[in-house]
C-alpha cells in the first residue's frame, strides 16, 4: 500500500489480488501483467503501459489514468471495482 514503483519494469508479473492502494506506478510497465483482483484504488497510473495486461475484477476507484495510459488486451471490456459495485468498463 502506497509503494513507490514509478518506472519500474513489472512486465509479465504475476501481480493477482495484490495491494497496490496509493501506489505511485508513473511510467511503469505492466504489459501482461496479471492484476486480476489487485487493489488499484487511488493508485497513480498515469504513462502506464497496461497493454494485454489482465485487469479483470481490479479496483480502479480513484484511480489517476490519463492521455499516456495504454490499455488494451484480450477483454475490450473489463469488470472493475468504482463505487463499492462491480461494473463493465468497455475500452476503446
């Protein structure tokens, strides 16, 4: 919770269910990556690479994403955490 992973090489990682609340991951590379059930809320995902990445069931509540944010992969629609509700996000 809240760690400093700014630009860090997480590609491939197997990251499931983790806690990364707060975390600062600016810049980080999690191309394939799986963070199905990780605890993304209010984590800083700005000019993060999430292409292919698995985020089924994440928690992106307040989560910062912006213009650099990539995100793509096998499921052009998710189910994230916003809200205390599971919810379909679809991506484009």
């Amino acid at each position: 919770q809240g760690a400093n992973l700014q630009g860090a090489n997480l590609r491939h990682a197997g990251i499931r269910g983790a806690n990364l609340q707060g975390a600062n991951l600016r810049g980080a590379n999690l191309q394939y990556a799986n963070l199905q059930d990780a605890n993304l809320q209010d984590a800083d995902l700005r000019c993060v690479d999430l292409r292919d990445a698995s985020l089924r069931n994440a928690n992106l509540e307040g989560a910062k994403i912006d213009a650099n944010t990539h995100i793509n992969g096998y499921y052009w629609a998710i189910r994230v955490v916003l809200g205390g509700r599971r919810v379909l996000v679809k991506l484009q």
